[in-house]
C-alpha cells in the first residue's frame, strides 16, 4: 500500500552521487548523465515538478586539473569545484537540452539554511523556477564555502531541498540497491530491505562507509537524509542508479530499492526550518516523563520540571536538540532560556523560576509551537 501511494507525488527531488555520474578516473559517465537527463525529462513531460540534487563538481575539477586524487586541503577543493563546476552544469545543460527541457543551477550553502530570510529566497526561486518549467540542478557553493559552513554531503542536501519546496518524494540514486540486512559486499546472505516504517538506532547500524574515494555520502548520511525527509512527510528511496528508468519504475509502484516511509504529519515550514535546517547550538537533556509526554497525540511543552542537564553555550533563542537520558536525540526546539540559566532551573517547578533568575519570560524552556519531535 505504501508503494502504491508514490502513483499519486507531484513534485520530486532527485539526487545523483559522484560515482553514479562520473568513472573512477573522475571522467564524466556521459552514458548515465544522457539516461538521467532522458529520464527527468520524460517525467517533466508527464507532468512531475523534478528538481535534480548532483554531486559531481570537485571530482570532474580534478579531471580537468590533471590531478592524480582529490585535494585535501579546502583551497584545493575549493579551486577543483570552481573549474568542475562550469564544466558539470554545460554537460547538463547540453543533455537536457537534446530533450527540450530549460535547466538552471541552484547553489546553496548552509547560509542559506540558517538564515530564516535566505531559506525563504531559495523556496520562492526554486518554486519559481519550477513553475516555469524549469528543471532545477542544485549543488552546494564547493568553491567558496567555507568547512563550517558546508551542508557537507548532497545526500542531506537533497532532503534540505525537498523540505525547502515541499516535496513528495525524495529519491537518492546511489551505487548500492537500497539499505541491506547486512553489508552486502562482505555477506552473501545479505537481503535487500524494501521498505523501512521506521528510523531506529538499529537502522544506522545496519550503515556502512563509502567505498568511493571522490564521493563524500555512504549509506550512513542517506538514513540521517531519509530521516529528516520522513520527519518532514516526506517519502525517501534509495535505489541502485544501474536500473535503467529506475525513478519512473518506483513512481509506478515497482518493489525497486528501500522506501523509507514518511510520517503521517507534516510539519509547518517554519517548523521545517527549525528542525532541518537551523544551526543546532547546544542541547538539553530530558527525563523519562518528560520523554513520554513528548510522544503522546498532540505533544506538550518542555518544563524546566522535566530537565536534568543541559549542554552547549547557547542563548536564549537558539535552536538546541532535545535528548534523552540515553543520548538519542528526540526533538529540535527554540529554548527561551539561555545554557546558563537551564543549569539554575532545571528540575524546578515553574513558579520557582522568577525567584532562582529574578525574572521569568517564559513558563516553558520550549514552547509546543517552537518543537518539533524527530
């Protein structure tokens, strides 16, 4: 039943990794690009919005630049991304264009995703550009970003930009089937899982590395991806980008690569900034109580009754994960009060605060409207 409803998506957010566009030696697979651009295409001439999240820039700068291997250092990287970019996106363009279809390249960094005003701007010109029939190709700013203010993999882009423009389906063509039961370059009896309901601590552990060395995501970055596209009602699938017209196959129902399947709920946009996008600053710890009061129908709010710690030099106002006594981060909210200031209070009833502080803004550390449960 969960296969069957990917007939009715509209709008989807296609992502495609270095090693599924470019060989080993960093030369571009025009073989896979021209299969893509086809594919994206004929779904755009069906009707579907497609915007297409690529790897690929560095690796097909470091083709050009006549290096052995990958820099290591950020201006490196930086000098390969900015000659491998140009290159990347006329190739695009050039096989789009054999099929009719306008492309336009997006970069983002995550300035763009901490900034509340910014994050609009590329939701409006991405919206935009879809509306005109456009094809969308985003890739992060490689040649001027800075490593602190790097998304860092496109597979977490990808689930960035599906939040961003309110997709239906994210699907991340990857050189590996989907998640398996266990590595399958190690283990025989390894199945490929169809479809996982749920993001748990034993779905990261069935995660390996990356086994391409210009590639920056393995299978462990896709599931952090699947679980903030789920977490924002949005269904995920990985799928092998060998399978020839595998997003048309998936979009028709066909058991092809893992689904990873969205939450009922979605979240407002503001909350889907606030979960995905927003720079975490620190974090508190709740209790058990407080834990399961989170999880019930309609939420609640965080107490300082139901904190035993808190983590991090935050200010009030900033983003902070929520997590249990075990560490598992369960929800991303706004705290009315500062690092400080939740060491003072935390475990108090509400009408101690103004005495322990001298004032009191807030009855609540974070408000119900400024949560979101992951």
């Amino acid at each position: 039943m969960k296969r069957e409803s990917l007939k009715t998506v509209k709008r989807i957010v296609v992502k495609v990794g270095t090693s599924t566009i470019t060989y080993p030696n960093c030369t571009r697979n025009f073989t896979q690009i021209d299969r893509l651009a086809r594919e994206l295409s004929d779904l755009s001439n069906r009707g579907f919005e497609v915007i297409l999240v690529t790897s690929g820039a560095i690796a097909v700068g470091v083709e050009r630049l006549g290096l052995s291997e990958k820099p290591k250092t950020i201006p490196g990287k930086q000098a390969a991304a900015a000659v491998g970019q140009g290159i990347l996106m006329n190739t695009y363009e050039r096989a789009f264009a054999d099929y009719g279809k306008i492309v336009g390249q997006v970069l983002l960094t995550k300035t763009e995703m901490l900034d509340r005003q910014r994050y609009t701007n590329s939701r409006n010109t991405l919206t935009e550009l879809l509306r005109q029939g456009v094809i969308p190709i985003v890739n992060e700013n490689d040649a001027v970003v800075l490593d602190e203010l790097k998304i860092g993999d496109n597979d977490n882009m990808s689930s960035l930009v599906g939040g961003i423009v309110d997709a239906d389906l994210i699907v991340i063509l990857s050189d590996v089937a989907g998640l398996y039961t266990a590595n399958p370059n190690t283990n025989p009896d390894a199945e490929l899982i169809y479809e996982v309901p749920e993001i748990t601590p034993e779905t990261f552990k069935r995660a390996g590395g990356s086994d391409s060395s210009f590639g920056t995501g393995g299978m462990f970055t896709k599931i952090q991806a699947a679980q903030a596209a789920t977490s924002s009602g949005i269904n995920l699938v990985i799928a092998s980008s060998e399978e020839k017209n595998a997003i048309s196959r998936i979009l028709d129902g066909e058991m092809l690569g893992t689904l990873f399947v969205s939450k009922e709920n979605r979240l407002q946009f503001r909350k889907k900034w606030l979960a995905f996008a927003a720079h975490i600053e620190g974090s508190i710890v709740v209790d058990s109580g407080c834990l399961k009061a989170l999880h019930k129908e309609g939420g609640c709010s965080i107490l300082p009754a139901g904190i035993v710690d808190a983590k991090g030099a935050f200010e009030a106002g900033h983003t902070v994960s929520v997590l249990s006594e075990t560490g598992e981060e369960v929800a991303r909210g706004l705290s009315h009060y500062s690092f400080d200031e939740i060491l003072k209070i935390k475990g108090c009833k509400t009408s101690e605060i103004e005495n322990i502080l001298g004032t009191k803004v807030y009855d609540e550390v974070i408000h119900r409207d400024d949560l979101v449960i992951l």
